[in-house]
C-alpha cells in the first residue's frame, strides 16, 4: 500500500477546488458534506455551483491561483480540466506541501479521493489506491447496506458521554469493556431506534455499574495462533486479539498474526527455541498473573493450538491455582496444517484408522525414549505418526521404529514452517530417515509424517531425497 488514510480537518481554512464545471462542482459538493464553505477558483460557474454561491457555500476566487492562494489550505482539487492548468496548481501545492489531487490523474496527486460512506459522526472512507474506483463503488454500496442509517445518532450518544466515562473509569480494559457493552446493548438498541432519551438513561446506569464492577479482576486467555497463516485464526481467537491489554506470544505465533491486536496493546516476546528459553516458563505464568491482577485481559499466544505440545496444562494449572479467570482459545495445529497444504488425509478407511500425536524431545530437552509408546503395535495397525519438535531427533526416532518392525520402506513426509510462505516439504523412507537424517536439512520449525498416508499423492512440490519407489525395492 502507497498512501496512508487519514482524515483532515477542513475547518479551520476552506479547501480550494479549481474549476468551474460539472467536474468540480461534484468534488465540492463531496468537501461541503464536512467543510462549511469552499473556495472556487474560476472565470465562471457552472449552474450548481453558481447555485451554492448564491446559498453561502462556496466562494469564487479568481482562477489561476497562485502560491498566496494555495499556501495553508487543508487540500486542493485541481478539477479544471486543462491539463497545463491542473499540472500547475499541483506542482504549486505539492511544493508548499499541500495535499492535492487531480482526478484521473494519479501522478500528479499527493493524495486519492476515496469512496464515503457518510453516516454524520461516522465517516467510512474506501481505497484501491486508485487502481479500481468501480470496486470501491461496490464496496460502498455494500457497506451502505450493512450500516444502520441512524449510526450517527450512536456516536453522538457516545460522545456526549465521553468525558464523564473518562472521568469515573480507568483507562485501558475497564473503559474499552463498557463501550462495548454500550454498543453491543440495549442503549445502542435505543439510539438506532431513534430513542435518544431511553438511550441516554441506559447509558448512565451503565456507567454506574461499571464502576461498581471495577474491583473485578482480569482474566488470561490462552489462545492458539495457528501455523502462522493469519488467515487461518479462528474469528474467536482474532476478537481475543483485540481485546487484550498485554500480549505474551510464542516465537511461532506469526507476525501477521499479531497485527491482529490493538495498536496500544503491549507486546511482550516469550518465545521459546531449543536449548535457549527466552523467558522461563514460571516467569511467563508468573507475568500472566501479575498482569490479570491488575484487571487486564492477557493473551497468551501459543503457535499452533495451545493443548497440543503447548505446556497449557502448566499454565492452566498455575492460573487456577491463583483464583484468575482462564479461557481456552483452540488454534488449527501445525500438523493439520501441513496435511491440509500437501492435501493428503491424516486418516483414510484403506490405509490409516488412526493418529498418534507424540514430540520429538522430552521436558528438559533429554534425548526422547518414546518408551510411553507402543511402537511396535503402531507400526502393526493401520496407523499414522505425527511428529511435533522432532528435527533433531528424526534420525533416532527413524531407527526406532526400524527397531519395532516399521517396514524400511514406510513413506515419510516432513514439512516445514507449515502454511507460510517459507512451506518446504521432503519425502524419504523410513529407512532413508534413520541412515541418514542430515540429506533432508530440515529446519525448525517442522513436522514430520510417518506412515502410507504419506505417501499418497500430495499436491504442490515435494522434494525427495531419493527416489521413493528406487528405496522401497531397495528396502523391500
């Protein structure tokens, strides 16, 4: 994106439009929905401008203006239609740092014009960077449709009533959760309907409750990121997102995800990586509830979902145990991620009845001896093997499986950094796997499949380390 929306006070100065026809009586009929008047430099008016001199709103200065004229201004529209002309008062306001814009022509503007939804108090503004003005149109229209027509009436309701919520409740959570609850509630019921009376009693019992209810602490939500596709949260986990005060998020939650949060939101990095802990994970719970003590909502962002691989028993745990609020927020985890990218089934009434979720490395980072397991009978049934944390450790779990009668030729798929844009995926053997885990390079983070689902077609590129069918008669 090009440009950055704003919106810009016209009260203080009239805008300026150049022109004197059809073209630039429409943009001031836009600027006059806000500014009280607008200057027009022209020799003549058109019928409608013509028509708003004669009302007061608009007044016509002498065409041609030069840098006294535009010096100062909120914005400039150059709408004469001769292009010499409209190039020289662009040029004249570029250079004095005025907004300008020509329509239709998109070099010579400072800014675009874009697409109003006008509901008084309540301003919409619609953007393509200029690029497709027929699908800001559309999208107008859209939001037409979908916003009552009396919202006005709403933000004026809130901001009557602004300065007496500031001054009984406390910035941050307190206040954001009565307005919510206003606008979610009965009041905002009564405003819509034209009720303003009813809306304004609503209001203030509301204010008086709230207070009362200050003394509530906060809470802590545990929520998953997901693999890191911000269009892979869940609609729950983004509403979590923005109404936190404080986030603490795992070095695998994404920052795409993250921009899903209040701009105001304190952000606090806790990531874990092997052998190197950021922050230790009784200072992390030890933050959750310091901080939902203080009445703030906190958002413990996991990667993936915040039950699978996740330590959430340990928090969860430590949460109840100091009397705070805890809420459970699911995310899609990696390993289904990376199955729904290479479009091959975890499950398949032919091959596979079932899945098993394991780690690959053990509290403290000690070697796994997947001795809680059956491998054997897992490598008997029709079953998958789904491996979370196991890049260092592929090669050893590999022989093991060898080690329980797995066939040497099981497909094997690993899959990194599942759902991103960086998504890599290998195939191999078993064998292959525990002769020589190194020809894969795989990275953290990854997830590694184990089992005949594996070797189902997969869609989109799949690396192989050797030829799956030259190992399978290799190992057979």
């Amino acid at each position: 994106m090009r440009t950055f929306p704003i919106f810009v006070s016209v009260d203080r100065k009239p805008p300026l439009v150049t022109g004197g026809g059809e073209l630039a009586a429409i943009k001031a009929r836009l600027l006059l929905k806000r500014a009280e008047t607008v200057d027009i430099a022209a020799d003549r008016l058109g019928p409608e401008l013509a028509e708003l001199e004669r009302a007061g709103r608009v007044a016509l200065i002498a065409a041609q203006p030069g840098v006294d004229w535009v010096r100062g201004r909120p914005l400039v529209i150059a709408a004469t239609g001769d292009d010499a002309e409209d190039a020289r008062v662009a040029a004249i306001a570029r250079a004095l740092g005025v907004p300008v814009n020509v329509p239709d022509k998109p070099a010579l503007c400072s800014f675009v014009m874009p697409a109003i939804v006008d509901r008084g108090e309540v301003t919409v503004a619609i953007g393509t960077e200029g690029t497709s003005p027929v699908l800001a149109q559309r999208l107008r229209a859209l939001l037409e449709r979908e916003l009552h027509p009396r919202l006005d009436a709403l933000a004026r309701l809130a901001g009557d009533f602004r300065d007496a919520v500031a001054e009984k409740l406390p910035a941050g959570r307190p206040r954001r959760k009565f307005w919510e609850g206003v606008f979610d509630g009965v009041a905002s019921e009564a405003a819509l309907a034209g009720e303003e009376s009813e809306a304004r009693r609503l209001v203030g019992e509301a204010i008086e409750a709230a207070v009362k209810a200050q003394a509530v602490q906060g809470r802590v939500l545990l929520v998953g990121a997901g693999p890191g596709d911000p269009e892979l949260l869940t609609l729950k986990a983004v509403r979590a997102l923005k109404a936190a005060d404080v986030i603490l998020y795992d070095r695998l939650a994404g920052t795409g995800v993250l921009e899903h949060a209040r701009r105001e939101v304190e952000l606090i990095p806790v990531g874990k990586v092997k052998g190197e802990h950021s922050v230790p994970q009784d200072k992390i719970q030890e933050l959750m509830i310091e901080r939902a003590r203080a009445g703030q909502t906190v958002v413990r962002l996991k990667g993936g979902d915040p039950l699978v691989f996740g330590r959430a028993g340990e928090e969860i745990a430590a949460l109840r145990e100091a009397g705070i609020e805890v809420e459970i927020i699911s995310g899609i985890t990696a390993g289904l991620a990376a199955a729904a990218s290479l479009q091959i089934p975890l499950t398949h009434r032919d091959i596979s009845h079932s899945v098993t979720f394991i780690s690959g490395h053990e509290a403290g980072g000690d070697e796994p001896s997947f001795e809680h397991l059956d491998l054997a009978a897992l490598g008997k049934g029709e079953s998958t093997l789904l491996v979370y944390m196991g890049v260092s450790t592929a090669g050893l779990l590999a022989q093991r499986l060898l080690d329980a009668g797995w066939k040497p030729g099981c497909p094997v798929i690993a899959v990194e950094n599942a759902s991103r844009d960086t998504e890599r995926r290998v195939a191999a053997t078993l064998a292959e796997l525990a002769a020589t885990p190194e020809r894969l390079e795989l990275k953290s983070p990854a997830v590694l499949i184990f089992g005949e689902v594996a070797g189902l077609p997969a869609s989109g590129l799949v690396e192989d380390v050797l030829s799956l069918s030259e190992l399978r008669r290799a190992y057979a």
